[in-house]
C-alpha cells in the first residue's frame, strides 16, 4: 500500500510534557501549580524536568527523529512561557523556540506548532482560564504575537488541541486542573473554546494571511455493543457531544445544541481551518444503561481496553481510523493524523498497533480521504498528565535516572515504514 508523494511522517510532543526547565526556569502554569501536589499523578510526579528539552535536549531529540528517517513535527509552544505576566513578553522564552525551531528547520523537519496544548499561564488560570470571557481577546493576541515572531521558521500552526478533551477532564471532571466537576461548565468552556478559535484565526490571518491554520481534534470511535434500538441511540449521543457538535460547528460555523440552547452563529467560525487534525487512539463500545447519566446513559463495555486508572484510551481499532479519516475528510479540507499511538512498556502490542494504524490511514486515502500526514504519539516517552510517567507512549524510551534515548523496535519498524513509504 503506497502513499502520496510528499506524504509527511513524524511524531508529536506536547510543550509541557517534554520541556522541564531549570528550578527558575519552570513554566510558569497552571499545571505546573497543579501538580504540586502529588495526589494529582498517578505516581506523584511532575513536569518540573520531563524530558529536558528547555535546558538543550530538543535539539538532540529531533536529530534522533531525523535519523530515524521523520521528516515532520508536531509539537507546542506554551503560553505561559511567553507571556509570564499580562502585556508581558519573555523574550528569553521567545528565543529558545526560535532556536527549537531554527534546529528543526536546519535537519529538515518542518513543523506543525500548536498554541494551546492544555496549559495555561498562571495569571489567567487565576481568573477562570476559558470560564471567563476576558481569555478569548487574549489567547487572540497571544496566537498573533506567536505567528508573527515565529511564523518563518513553522510551516503550518494549530489553535487548539483537542479542545473537547481540555473541556471534559478541566472542567466537566476533575482530573485536570482547575477541576470544576461541573457538566454545564465543560459546555460553556468548549462553546468558548470554538469562539477563541475563530477569533484566533481571524488574527493570525491579519498578522500573516498565507499562514495555514488548523485546529486539532480528538475523536474516538464510538460503536452499539449490541444491534439495539437504546444501544444505537446513545452511541449517536455521545458521539455527537463529544464530536459531531464540533465538527458540525466548524462546517456551519453556528453553535447548535448542546453548545447553545439556539443555534448561535459564531463570525468566522465557519471554514476557519486550512486543514483538520484529527487525535485518534481506540474504539468505545457503548451499552444502554439508565445509570450511567454523566455518559448519555451509554455506558462503555469494551474488554480489550488500553487502560491506566480511570482513564480508557478505548481498544484498538483501526477500522475506526479509516471511518474518522474519511468523515474529517468530508468537510472538504486536507487531514492530517496528529496523535496516535499506545502506551506499552513492552514495545510489543505497539509494533502491531502501528503496523495496523498506519494501513488504516492508506485505506483512507484510497476511499478518497485527502490525508497528507500521520505523526506517532509520542516522539519520547513524556510526563502523560494524570498519568506522570508511568504511561510511555515513545517510540524513543527514556531512561527516568539517567536520560539516556533508546528507539525502541517499533521505532525501527517506523522508519522501515517512512523508508518505503508504504
């Protein structure tokens, strides 16, 4: 099975999750307060030096990633970072990107950079994050500041990622911080987080109107365990709250229930993507069950799960991929595969796991998906949120003691992959 011309292979990292810093130099956010208390990882662990990549490591990790045959990125810039105090400017900050970036661009790796991967500066954390109107004006500066010094060296830029997830575990539950636990709550913040967006492209398309500008969803498959009426109906909803509201607001570019009580237009929000990314891990089978009022009384019964506490990545399959591609495709804009991969200490399950996703991806394109790029999640294995590290998702493992880079087999299985583009 081949794969267009030009078709880009990579990996995917998140700021917060790889950079660390020295004891001055951490980044400045709500997550990094968040995990001050060790109650809130599953191994008590925190961010505070990850994998390194602020004090020198990036550049050596990308090499690895080139040598290993990638010649794409995905990763994020933080907000925080940037902009330590309101109005305010790192521009120490702003050069270590640049030279993140510059480094990237020198080996060959172009980069897709996202402006909000979770996080959030301490000062607006403090006043509500997303809760609070005052973010979207915001964010929209920040995303303009961002493309306008660092646009040369990006080839394309993400508002958001995965803005259904931020909503739900920040806000509707109370893993992420600020932990509100309020279901209206992870309504409002993800309306607002669809609004920030348009607002956000709106500015980017004024700072530098031939940036290419997407927006990054995740998108699990949702299927009936059973070939019943009450199984179907609540597969329909939790799929549509969880995805087709989106989807349909960024096609319409209107709000509609249940992101409004009356379908709201949003200016700019439709068509504001140059392309979609689409965050795809496993299947949720869904059984009717009156109890289950949080999940539109559909409860998930799967039993080959990728578990880790109370957190179910689904369980593979790849057909699911095929299905999510080709309807990401249908809003008539280029896809890109933006996170996908499993955690496995064994190396085992993720060989097969990215064997069989990676076919899933070429049989979308043949059903006609206009898919440009797949990038593995993750690059490294990285401090994983509620999970701290005791979930490696790298295709490169990293020794906890000593730092030391290990590719993993199914790293070379990748490159074996990318080698023959097929």
């Amino acid at each position: 099975m081949g794969f267009p011309a030009g078709f880009l292979w990579g990996a995917a990292t998140s700021h917060h999750q790889v950079e660390g810093g020295a004891p001055d130099a951490i980044e400045p956010s709500d997550w990094t307060d968040w995990t001050r208390d060790p109650k809130h990882t599953a191994d008590g662990c925190n961010a505070d030096h990850a994998c390194g990549w602020w004090l020198g490591r990036a550049e050596e990790d990308l090499t690895l990633a080139r040598s290993l045959g990638h010649d794409a990125h995905r990763m994020g810039i933080s907000w925080a970072r940037i902009e330590p105090e309101p109005g305010r400017w790192d521009l120490d900050a702003l050069a270590r990107y640049e030279a993140i970036l510059e480094h990237a661009r020198r080996i060959g790796l172009r980069t897709s950079v996202t402006l909000h991967h979770f996080t959030l500066p301490r000062w607006i954390a403090a006043r509500g994050g997303f809760g609070n109107e005052e973010s979207l004006a915001r964010f929209e500066r920040f995303a303009s500041f961002a493309v306008e010094r660092l646009g040369p060296r990006v080839t394309q830029w993400a508002t958001f990622n995965e803005p259904s997830v931020y909503a739900m575990m920040s806000h509707g539950q109370k893993h992420w911080p600020p932990g509100q636990g309020s279901a209206i709550a992870q309504i409002v913040v993800l309306a607002r987080l669809l609004r920030a967006h348009a607002g956000a492209v709106r500015a980017i398309r004024r700072t530098s109107p031939d940036a290419s500008v997407g927006i990054v969803l995740n998108a699990p498959a949702f299927d009936p365990d059973r070939e019943r009426a009450r199984d179907r109906a609540v597969t329909f909803a939790q799929d549509y709250a969880f995805t087709g509201c989106v989807l349909d607001a960024l096609a319409t570019g209107s709000l509609r229930f249940p992101l409004a009580i009356l379908p709201t237009r949003i200016e700019g929000l439709a068509g504001s993507f140059d392309w979609l990314g689409l965050n795809y891990y496993g299947r949720y089978r869904v059984r009717f069950d009156p109890r289950a009022v949080g999940l539109a009384f559909g409860k998930h019964v799967q039993t080959n799960g990728i578990r880790h506490g109370e957190v179910d990545w689904g369980e593979p399959h790849p057909e699911g991929l095929t299905r999510l591609l080709v309807r990401f495709a249908s809003l008539g804009k280029p896809v890109y595969v933006t996170e996908n991969g499993v955690f496995d200490p064994t190396d085992e399950v993720r060989r097969r796991y990215l064997a069989d996703h990676v076919a899933a991806v070429g049989s979308a394109i043949e059903r006609g998906a206009d898919v440009r790029g797949y990038f593995h999640w993750s690059l490294v294995d990285n401090f994983e949120w509620a999970e701290g590290y005791t979930t490696p998702f790298g295709l490169i493992e990293v020794d906890r003691k000593t730092g030391e880079r290990r590719p993993r087999a199914s790293a070379r299985l990748y490159q074996r992959l990318i080698e023959e583009n097929a």
